[in-house]
C-alpha cells in the first residue's frame, strides 16, 4: 500500500534513483557546471562515469521538464545551474532514498 | 576525439535536438577521449532520442495499446516461426502424432496463432490506413516512408532466401534451421557456407524486425489521428479495439500451449528434446526455451497494455 504519511515525489519518468538525471541534478546541487565538470564531479561522488549520450540524455530531459538551466555560454561550453523546481525534486528524491536507506540498514542491524 | 567522427556521431542526433545541443555536445565530445563504450553511449543515446522526439506528437492510449499490442505479436510471430521451422521436417513431427497430449498443445497454439493473427492484422490495418490517410492528405512523404519499411525489410529478406535458393538451384535455403551440422543432405551446400548463410539470415531478420518497430513507431508519434478521421476510418478502428482483448488472449494461450509442448515432449521422447532440430544447429530444447522467452514477453507486454487500458477506463 502506497504511504501517504510523507510527501509523494512527483513522477516526471525520470527513472530510477541510480540514473543519470539524478545524478547531474545532485552534481549541480552545489553549483552551476559545464558537462565536463559534472562527469567528473558524478565520478568522484559515486564512481559512476557517465557517458556523453547518456550525460546529454539526461541534461536535454531536465532542461525539457525545467528542472535546470543553461547559463550564458563560455567558450563553446553552456554551464548549467539547478532550478528551485530541479532542487524541490532532488530533495524528494534523496529523502525517499534515505528513508529506504534507514529502514533497510535497520533490518540488517535486527539479523 | 576526432573532429570527423564527433560531426559523424553528432549528426545521429535528431534535428530538433541538434539545433540545440550539436554546438556543445561537438565540444564536449572534442575535449573527450572516447572509447568505444562512449561510442555505443552515443549510438544508444541518438536511438533513444529519435524515439523521443518532440518533432512527434504524443500517443493516446488506444494507440499506444495498439501499437504494444502489435508489436508484442511481431514477437510472438517470431517465436511461432521458430519453433514451426525447429519441428518442421524433423522427427518431432512422428512424437507429437502419437502422443495425445503435444498433438493437442500444438493444435491449440495454430488456432490461438490464427485467431490472434487475424485480430492483430485488425488492429495494425485500422492504424495503417489511418496514417496512410494523414500522410496523404497532409502531404507528408517522410510518413509514407517510414510507413513502407517493414516492407522494403520483408522483400530484402524475401530476395535474401530467393538468392540462396537460385544459387543451389533450389536444393537449399537460407534459413537458420537448416544448418544441420551432421546429418545434411550431399546436396546442400558446405557446412561453412551454410553457417555464414544462416548467420546472415538471423542478422538481417533482427535488424529488419528492430527497423520496422522503430519505423512504424516514428511514424505513429508522426501522426495527428485527429484529423485522420473518416467514417470508414471509425468503423475500422470500433473492429480495432475490439480485436484487442482477443489478441491478449491468444497470446497467453500460445504462451501456454508452448510451454505444456515443450514439458510433454521433454518427459515423452527426452532424446528427440536433445536433437540438433533447432536454430543455428541448436537443440529442440534451446528453440523451446527461444520460442517460450519471446512468448512470455509478448504476454506480459499483451497484459500490461489490457490493464493499463482497463485503468484508463
């Protein structure tokens, strides 16, 4: 049965929580970034390397449901930041992970 | 990466998409050193974005459904000619004879294959001549062309098999259940060729499945059915939705026909369930669990779309 006790994260078929639209909305949490640097900052967070299909995939998917947002562009580069939109969802997103995460780990205490 | 092969791959992307992102995406893949993982990426990444792309409309549910519906049934044609070419000619066909229960299975899946044919050309000619329609009174030729591509696919394959059979003066086709490592007839050609011929074959009926789902998809999302809209057109696509729940039944029928098939024959003749009858060489039993594969996911994908329609009621 569906919790109605916590707020319901919206389902803008984003995908999972391990897929690359999470990930480059949690890399821009802290900052606006080029692709580059969001590759990069994805790796160092989790170890996972995004491809440049999948990189821009993801990038093109936010910027349609205006989850972020390109800034002006810098030398061939378009950086971009996260919207208030893109924040609310990544902040669903990650509570839901880290109510999941919480009662998982609590059942694993209980072995 | 190489300036040519980044204009190449950029070049893969939809229009829409480039005239957005190609500037960037070119500098970002320039400043990249790509392997070939990142070129699978980009190719899996252009693939997924043409069949997103806004350039199309958005499907309602009828269509989706009949659409899923279709294409679960290209699946399910896949599976039944797998495993009548795997029976076909082979000493299956004495075991299902005498033994009551395989005989009743087989006749049971040929009739829901029938019935579920027949509901599925329902369906799929209500949604072509409702696009042909569109694409011709709109003008739209890249409609009319994309519409035609599991044609042009089906004459290639059709002419593939023709050229294999003039070219051994009709003793032998090119077909992937005829390799027969062992016992083949002197006739046939080599072994090696008859590999290479049978790889090809499977080559180029996977490709020639994948281009017409992804053709008649693009075409689907190309439509605007409200505007294809004539009288002849809406009694067609009444005969449609109501060949729906028929075509997912038949599916789960034939699904379980091959599965009782394949256990009756593993437990009658378990020696025959191991002879090399099948694809590409391979065992009845390796056919069976193709033809069971592909079936099972045409079922899901048959009763997934009935209760998604069954919600949106």
């Amino acid at each position: 049965m569906r919790n109605t006790q916590h707020e319901v994260v919206p389902d803008l078929k984003l995908g999972h929580f391990s897929d690359p639209p999470l990930l480059v909305l949690a890399s821009l949490a802290d900052g606006p970034k080029h692709g580059h640097a969001m590759t990069q900052d994805i790796q160092r967070m989790c170890g996972t390397r995004l491809g440049p299909g999948a990189l821009y995939g993801a990038i093109a998917r936010l910027e349609e449901r205006g989850l972020i947002e390109p800034l002006p562009i810098e030398e061939r580069r378009h950086p971009y930041k996260i919207t208030e939109g893109g924040l609310a969802f990544l902040k669903a997103k990650l509570d839901t992970m880290n109510r999941f995460a919480s009662a998982g780990l609590r059942k694993l205490e209980a072995l | 990466m190489n300036r040519h092969l980044v204009d190449a791959l950029t070049q893969l992307y939809p229009a829409s998409w480039r005239r957005r992102y190609a500037a960037e995406f070119s500098a970002f893949l320039e400043e990249s050193t790509c392997g070939i993982r990142d070129v699978a990426d980009i190719l899996w990444s252009a693939l997924r974005e043409h069949l997103l792309s806004k350039g199309g409309r958005e499907m309602n549910r009828s269509q989706h459904a009949s659409g899923s519906l279709a294409f679960s049934f290209l699946a399910a044609l896949a599976a039944g000619i797998n495993l009548v070419m795997t029976v076909d000619d082979s000493p299956l066909i004495d075991a299902m004879r005498s033994h009551m229960g395989m005989s009743v299975a087989w006749n049971l899946l040929a009739g829901a294959a029938v019935l579920s044919g027949i509901g599925v050309l329902s369906i799929v000619f209500s949604l072509y001549r409702s696009m042909h329609f569109y694409a011709r009174r709109a003008g739209r030729r890249d409609i009319i062309a994309l519409l035609s591509v599991p044609f042009i696919g089906a004459g290639a394959l059709l002419l593939w098999v023709a050229c294999g059979l003039a070219y051994t003066g009709g003793r032998w086709a090119a077909s992937p259940w005829a390799i027969l490592g062992g016992g083949a007839p002197s006739s046939w050609p080599s072994l090696h060729a008859r590999w290479i011929c049978g790889i090809i074959s499977v080559v180029l009926s996977i490709t020639v499945a994948i281009a017409s789902v992804i053709s008649v998809h693009l075409a689907i999302r190309r439509t605007d059915f409200e505007l294809a809209n004539g009288t002849a057109l809406r009694k067609r696509r009444v005969l449609a939705e109501l060949a729906k729940p028929l075509v997912v039944l038949c599916t789960v029928v034939m699904f379980l026909s091959v599965l009782t098939w394949g256990l009756a024959l593993q437990r009658s003749v378990p020696s025959l369930f191991r002879q090399h009858v099948g694809l590409l060489d391979g065992t009845a039993a390796t056919s069976w669990v193709i033809s069971l594969s592909l079936l099972g996911l045409a079922s899901a994908i048959c009763i997934r779309t009935n209760l998604n329609l069954k919600n949106a009621h």
